[in-house]
C-alpha cells in the first residue's frame, strides 16, 4: 500500500484512562506512522472525539449541537496529535471541513494530496462537516476522495466478532470477511453508512486493536493480527 487512512479511536488514545490523551499511548502511534513515512508510504489520519465527548448519549441536547462538539472534540484531538507527531520528527497538517481559524486549513482533495507529496501526515479533523454523520462516515469518504488503498482501524478491540467479545466470552472473530456479510448481518465494525460507502467504492479495511505491540506496522506488511474486510 502506497497511501493508507488510519483512523484512530479517541478511547484508543485514551489507553486505560478512557478521556482525554495517555501521552505513551500516542508517542507510541506517532513512532509506528513514522516508520511509516519513512518508508515513503503516505499516511492520512482520521480520529475520533470519545475520549472527549458522545453526543449519542445525551438526551438533553439538540442532536446538531451536540454532533457540533463532537465535531470539535475531533479538531482538538487531532491539533493535539499532530503536534506530538511533529515532536517525532514528522511534518504535519491538520485539514477541516469548516473553517477554525489559522488553526486548521480547510480540507480538499488538490490540498491534501500536495501535502502527501511534501511528505506530510495529512490529519482529517472535524469529521464530514455535517451533523449526523460519524467519523467512520468521515474516515471511509476521506479514504474514497483521495484514493487510498485501503483504511487502518484501530480499535480498542483486535478486529470483528459475531457478537460483543465484551459481553459474549464466546465471540468468535472473523480473520477475513467480506464488506457485503458486515452490512447483512449488522456487524457494526464502523456505522451502516461508512460500510455501505465502502461497499460501493470498492474500499478495503483492515481492523486490529491500537494496543497490540507495532499493530500498525504488522498491518501494513501484511502480518497483522485483526479482522481484513475485503470488497
């Protein structure tokens, strides 16, 4: 793979304190994605906003506004891991779908694309833009719009299973599976709506837990240990 979108869980960031960053756990992610870069391979970089904030699961709030925050919790995860990136040696830019300021650029494909050329680790921060869509959503149309060969979750758990490992010790987890039998039997890897999308636009993913020892680099060589969904 030439060019990859690496979507992160914000939980995943959080490691065991579930909010806000574990500092270790990102310096971690940031040595693996510059071996990466240093292989010239172009690596995009989606992450979500649970360490911070799920709006799903208020009942208080407007649905918009609270997908809005979401939104933000997204910008403020991404600046964060970009700066610890570039403390690794890696240049960087964060890309927004809105405007924030002179802290992010807004997002289009020409854009990024440029930036990959420089060498940079392009951030999707601030997910579609748009209420009620997910950064899964988000993750599989960023991947779609700049031709990526295929996206890296990682997760908090080390791929996809027949029914939650957390709940059913007996879950048994797919090695391979196709894109077509996660939306038939609702597996919910990522939400209904990025698992379509990337069911029409042919977009592979490879699912694996954050915390397996260089889980991101075994991906990428093909020896990692996780779930492949094909197309």
């Amino acid at each position: 793979m030439k060019r990859v979108l690496l979507k992160l869980s914000g939980e995943a960031l959080a490691g065991g304190k579930k909010t806000g960053f574990d500092e270790p756990t990102v310096m971690e992610v940031a040595r693996q994605v510059k071996e990466l870069t240093d292989a010239q391979i172009e690596v995009g970089i989606v992450i979500g906003g649970g360490n911070f904030w799920r709006g799903r699961t208020s009942e208080t709030i407007d649905r918009t506004k609270a997908d809005q925050i979401g939104m933000l919790a997204t910008v403020m995860n991404c600046i964060y891991v970009s700066e610890i990136f570039r403390f690794a040696g890696m240049k960087t830019e964060v890309l927004t779908p809105f405007s924030c300021g002179s802290m992010t650029k807004l997002f289009s494909k020409d854009r990024a694309v440029k930036y990959f050329s420089q060498n940079k680790v392009v951030f999707f921060a601030g997910g579609t833009g748009h209420p009620y869509f997910s950064t899964d959503t988000a993750t599989v149309l960023r991947a779609v719009e700049i031709e990526a060969d295929g996206i890296l979750l990682a997760k908090a758990v080390d791929g996809i299973y027949d029914s939650d490992p957390q709940i059913n010790p007996d879950a048994k987890r797919f090695d391979s599976i196709s894109i077509e039998e996660v939306i038939e039997k609702k597996l919910m890897a990522v939400d209904m709506t990025a698992s379509i999308l990337c069911m029409e636009n042919k977009m592979p993913m490879y699912v694996f837990a954050l915390q397996e020892e260089n889980s991101i680099i075994k991906t990428i060589s093909g020896k990692f240990n996780g779930t492949k969904v094909t197309v």
